[in-house]
C-alpha cells in the first residue's frame, strides 16, 4: 500500500509491486527497506488516515489529496 500511494513502486499486484521495489531500492539498502516501509505504513502512512501533515517524504509522494493538508 505504501509504495502505491507514494508512487515509490506502483503495481497493480504484490509481485508486480515486489519487482519494481527491486529495481528501485539499492542493494545495500534491500534488506532495511522491508521493515522501514512496514513501519512507515504502521505509524504514519496508515490506511485510513495517513498522518500527511508529519510525513518526512510527503513532498515526493503522489497522494496529493492527502498531501495538500
């Protein structure tokens, strides 16, 4: 969900998902990414209500209706 709504690595599917991560995230940061995306996800980026506003990369993400809050 995170890298959807962020534009990091749009896919309509996890694996498709999973494959763009993979292009994007250098290697040296492959195995940190997992957990910083899963704890982005729990305590700012959340499903219903992302906490925009207090989001350190919410200038890059492409969820602007959100961002503009």
């Amino acid at each position: 969900r995170v890298s959807n709504r962020t534009g990091l690595a749009p896919g309509k599917t996890p694996l498709a998902v999973e494959q763009q991560l993979e292009k994007r995230v250098p290697a040296a940061y492959a195995v940190d990414s997992h957990h910083w995306l899963i704890l982005h996800g729990r305590y700012v980026c959340l499903a219903r209500k992302p906490r925009c506003p207090q989001c350190a990369v919410s200038a890059y993400c492409d969820f602007k209706e959100k961002t503009r809050a």
